[in-house]
C-alpha cells in the first residue's frame, strides 16, 4: 500500500541524489521487499 503523497524512489534514484547531495561510498543491500542505503558525506 502506497501513502498518499509518498514518493518511491529505486536504488539507483537514491544513489544518485545521495551523490549529487555530496555523500560518497554510496552502498546499498538489498533483501527480499527491503533496502538499505548508507554512505558518507
């Protein structure tokens, strides 16, 4: 179920916004329906 208002972004959305916002070592793992993103800035 989608919140009204929400985005969803994919993993490949999300590093680059992460990158374009300055961080680095962009890593994400992925398991089953969930994600996990954690860099550096």
């Amino acid at each position: 179920q989608i919140i009204g208002g929400m985005t969803i972004y994919k993993d490949i959305e999300l590093k680059a916004y992460l990158e374009q916002a300055g961080f680095h070592e962009v890593q994400i793992r992925k398991k089953k329906k969930w994600l996990c993103v954690t860099a550096r800035k």
